[in-house]
C-alpha cells in the first residue's frame, strides 16, 4: 500500500459497559463523549466529518464517521461507528 493511502475495514465491535451506564448515570450523548476523546487521545489526526443522531430499532444511536492514522502513521484509516445502548445481548 502506497504512503498516505486510505485503507477501508468493517469492524463490529460489541461492549459491555459499565454499571454506571446500566443504571443510567451515564447518556448515550456522554459515553459518546468519553469514547472519542479517549481515540482522540490515542490516534494520530482524528479528523470527524459528520455525527448523526438517529434511531435505530426503536433505540438512540450516534453514528459518527471519522478518519485517523494508523498507529505507524504511514496510512489514514476511515471509520464508520455506531453507538448505542441495549439492555441485553440477545
């Protein structure tokens, strides 16, 4: 792959959150928040084009398109992600 070139990936990534989330301490606004300022952190370049607040299944969802470097800073990666809160996985 040629230097600077974007690279294009699907990840889906499930987590649990914590228990302040599950007893609704936390927004789906704050935990957003928290997420990209820890990649904001950690990532070379964070750059967010657009964030859209929608639903999605009768839930609230952020979808949040962003791009960063790799952790070499040889490529930029561009990222599609979604956040949202479910009670259980099913």
């Amino acid at each position: 792959m040629e230097f600077g070139v974007s690279s294009a990936s699907v990840n889906i990534v499930v987590q649990a959150l914590s228990d302040m989330t599950i007893r609704g301490w936390l927004t789906l606004d704050e935990i957003v928040e928290a997420k990209l300022h820890r990649t904001n952190e950690i990532k070379q370049g964070y750059h967010e084009f657009s964030r859209v607040n929608t639903i999605i299944g009768g839930r609230e969802a952020v979808i949040i398109d962003w791009e960063s470097y790799t952790s070499d800073s040889s490529t930029k990666v561009r990222c599609i992600q979604m956040f949202t809160i479910a009670d259980k996985l099913v």
